[in-house]
C-alpha cells in the first residue's frame, strides 16, 4: 500500500535519530515468513517516553496521544487488512514499529 513506510521511516528519523547528539540507524525489514509478511521500521534513537500507553506492542487507539502519522497508517492498514500497527519502545535505546499482513498464494 503506497505511503505506508515512508511516514514511518521519516517519523524514525524526525522523533528518533535527530533527537541525539550523534545520530544513528534505521533499519527497514520486509520479509515473507510462513503465513505472513513482516513490514518493520527500527531505530536507535532516543525511543519513547515510558507513559505512552502505546509503546511495548500495544495496539494503537485513536485516543492515545500519537503524531497523526501513526494515526493515519493505523486507520488505513485496519482497514485495508484488518491488522494493528505496533510499536516497541525503549527510552533512550530506540523504537521499533511493525505490523504483519497475512500472506495468501494465489495460484
């Protein structure tokens, strides 16, 4: 789906690695497990404050207080396949935000 990982990986960079002092990585990962595909965007940035509600794989609600980004990605991946955007944050070490897409063969 178009504009989905490029939002993220700009967000990786705005909120992540140009918040430290010496910068530092992302990683984009796509990758055809058994039933589904992995779509991932990693950093080593500052990560995310722990009172956000929807950091340690936690599903995203509208409610909880995120860029319109994430918001926009969650609404169009949930309905286009059903699936939850998450995201793994630690506080100083980096964020991770990924979501899976069933993976149907049609032959």
């Amino acid at each position: 789906m178009p504009l989905t990982i490029q939002p993220l990986v700009e967000n990786a960079i705005r909120h992540g690695i140009l918040q430290k002092e010496l910068g530092g990585s992302v990683k984009i990962n796509i990758q055809k497990l058994k039933s589904y595909i992995l779509i991932s965007v990693e950093d080593n940035g500052v990560g995310m404050k722990k009172n956000q509600d929807f950091i340690k794989g936690k599903k995203i609600k509208e409610k909880d207080r995120v860029g319109v980004g994430l918001v926009n990605i969650r609404r169009r991946i949930l309905r286009e396949y059903g699936i939850e955007l998450q995201i793994e944050s630690i506080e100083g070490k980096g964020t991770k935000v990924y979501f899976e897409i069933l993976y149907v063969l049609n032959i």
